[in-house]
C-alpha cells in the first residue's frame, strides 16, 4: 500500500511523502522518535502514524498472501509476453533497428545527456555507470550532450505512440511530465503534423491498387490526447507519481479492462528538481527508490512504456574521466539497458552501451523540422562493439 492511502491526515500524508516514505514497507523499521525528529512532529503524533501503518500493512499482507502465491507465471508465458510487445517508433528506422523495433512497453527507457561533448575515438574511454536491478522490467539510459535532441525525442515519442494499430502503432495516449518546462507546445503540433503526412504516405503506398482509407486523425487530436503535467518541485513530482496509478485506472482500455488508454509516460526530466533541493543524500536515495519502484509497477501492471530523461555528468577519479549518471550511483543502478546520445562530428548518434538483450550497436539519426528521422548520411554509421 502507498501512503497516500493511509487514513491519517493530508498533512501527515505530505510530511511522510516529502521526508522519502512512499510505501508502508518504507516505514517498517524507524522507530517513533526517528520519525518524529525528520517529520518535524511530536513523539505521540508519530507513535499515532507508525501504529496506523502497522494497522494496514497487517490487513494487507493477509489480503495479498494468497494473490502473491496466484500471480506466479512461469518462463514460457514470460517468453511468450516478450516476444507479443508492442513497441513505440523513434520515427527513425535506424535507431529502431538497435532498438529491437522501438521503445518497448513494460519497460522503462532512460534517456540522459551529457555537458561534455564525445567523439566517436573517446567514447570507449570513459565508463558509463547505470543501471537499475534485475527486475522483469527493462531499463534503458539514453545520454548524450545539450542539443543532442531529448526532448524532441520525448515529444515524437509522444506523438508516436498514437499512431493507431492499423499503422503498426498502439493508437494510446501520452502522459508528458515535465520538470524543467522545455515541453513546446508548437514543436509538438510540427512533429503531430509530419506524423500525420507520413502515415498518409504510408496509406497510399500500402494500398496503391485499392481504395484509400482516409486517415480521420488531425494534428490537434494528437495534441488533445497528450496529457501534460508541469512540475515546480520534488514534492510535486512524487506526489504526482503516487497519483499516476489513480489516473491511470480512471482511463482504462474499453476492449483491455486490466490495461490503461495510456501507454507511455515521459518524465523531462527524472533529475531536475532532485540536483537542486536535496542536501540530505540519504534522504534522496530513499526518496528516488520509492518513485522507481512506483514507475516499475506502473510499466508491468498497465503494459505501458515509461521513458525518463536524466542528465549524464562527468567525474574525475583516477587520473581518468567517467561519465555518471546525475543523482549519483543509487539512481545509476536503476537500468537495465543503456543508450547514449552524442555527437560525432556534425552526426548525432544513439549508442547501445548495456543491454542484457540487446547488442551493442551504433546508428545516426536527424532531428529536422519532422521531427526524429534517419541521418542523411546513414552509410557512415560506425558500430561499436
């Protein structure tokens, strides 16, 4: 059970979610006057919440005992469910292609860049560090330096998971976090624009001895089916995240019940506020852990894809320089896979550096006035291995 849910007051409720406790299992070890001296409240006020969340962890561990013995699956279906994903397009087919046909659903992408430029001869030199346990989930880092294209990623990603299934898309709906306000409106209605052109191009070539079907889609459709949140601070951004579950059940799939009409959440970026309003390191481990986990649950339990964007940064250890993810290494191990953005050159390039099912692999891609599209100069595209 989350917080949010405890029967306690609102301000209790802030005061758990702004100290980092998101989960009742969060508070199973802190004694009262631990948790009374970081809420900033009396002992009995926080013997009063221990003593609740007491209460409702027991109720629903005995609720949960049998349902955790029933939800067992076993390797075959796994198999079976990954290889029946569905996927969002990037709009470029080259980046798709390392990708193993886009961004997967039930797995979270980070997307992260850089404030040091890389050549293609540097980038085997540094060590990238990121990743995010071993969870059914898959994760994904993708760094690269400013201007390097994220958000217009996150935008097209956006746009992208709309296109409908008759098209090879997932015809969803889009959540689009933001945290730093880079999130343009008039970007977004281009890229809905060129989606538009690209799948009537695609209609008349794929029924060129028949008779056309009319794409009834408009650019504002694709607009009005974004639903944009804009973050001012950390504890919005949690409480944000607790309420995804709620708003995601409010928009169920008419023909899937157990599935959400949104199938892809971007957070521009996961960082932000994290760099700037945390002292307490201890703290914004705990803090991050939480949403993670929460972002996790999201992916699998509603078959949707989450992409993150976050920043890499570079630190000097060794007489060598590294690149790390920002938020440190707690939040570095939160992937499973990892994409790295960065120029070469005049050439942006999407850099495969981890994946437990994914080769590693270059590919080049453009963003154009489109949107994401292939580079023009593809054939100079350098795999690395």
């Amino acid at each position: 059970m989350e917080i949010w849910r405890l029967p306690i007051s609102a301000s209790q409720r802030g005061k758990l979610i702004s100290a980092g406790y998101t989960s009742l299992s969060s508070l199973s070890s802190i004694s009262s006057s631990d948790l009374a001296r970081e809420l900033k409240v009396s002992e009995s006020e926080a013997m009063n919440i221990l003593k609740v969340a007491s209460h409702s962890r027991g109720s629903e561990t005995s609720n949960a005992s049998c349902s955790i013995v029933e939800g067992a699956q076993s390797a075959w279906d796994m198999l079976h469910d990954e290889e029946s994903l569905m996927h969002i397009t990037t709009s470029s087919a080259d980046l798709d292609n390392i990708l193993g046909g886009g961004i997967h659903c039930k797995e979270v992408t980070e997307i992260g860049w850089s404030s040091l430029s890389l050549i293609v001869n540097s980038v085997l030199k540094y060590k990238l560090t990121t990743a995010f346990g071993s969870e059914s989930i898959i994760f994904m880092l993708i760094g690269g330096v400013p201007g390097i294209g994220k958000t217009q990623l996150g935008i097209q990603i956006a746009v992208n998971v709309q296109i409908p299934n008759d098209f090879g898309g997932l015809g969803g709906k889009a959540i689009y976090i933001d945290t730093e306000g880079s999130f343009m409106v008039e970007r977004a209605f281009q890229i809905a624009e060129a989606c538009i052109e690209d799948m009537s191009e695609y209609n008349r070539f794929l029924r060129k001895d028949f008779q056309e079907c009319k794409i009834k889609m408009l650019p504002q459709d694709i607009l009005e089916n974004i639903f944009y949140f804009r973050i001012c601070s950390y504890t919005e951004q949690i409480a944000l995240i607790n309420y995804l579950d709620k708003f995601l059940s409010e928009h169920k799939d008419v023909d899937m019940s157990l599935w959400s009409q949104v199938k892809v959440i971007v957070v521009d970026s996961v960082t932000f506020h994290f760099r700037q309003d945390f002292d307490d390191m201890a703290l914004r481990t705990r803090v991050l852990s939480g949403m993670a986990l929460k972002l996790m649950n999201l992916a699998k339990r509603f078959s949707l894809a989450v992409v993150l964007l976050n920043q890499v940064t570079t630190k000097h250890t060794e007489a060598s320089f590294q690149l790390a993810l920002a938020l440190g290494d707690s939040w570095s191990h939160t992937c499973t896979n990892r994409i790295v953005l960065y120029w070469n050159g005049n050439e942006r390039y999407a850099y495969i550096d981890k994946s437990p099912s994914l080769r590693s692999a270059s590919a080049a891609y453009s963003v154009t006035a489109r949107g994401i599209r292939n580079s023009s100069s593809s054939c100079k595209r350098i795999k690395m291995m």
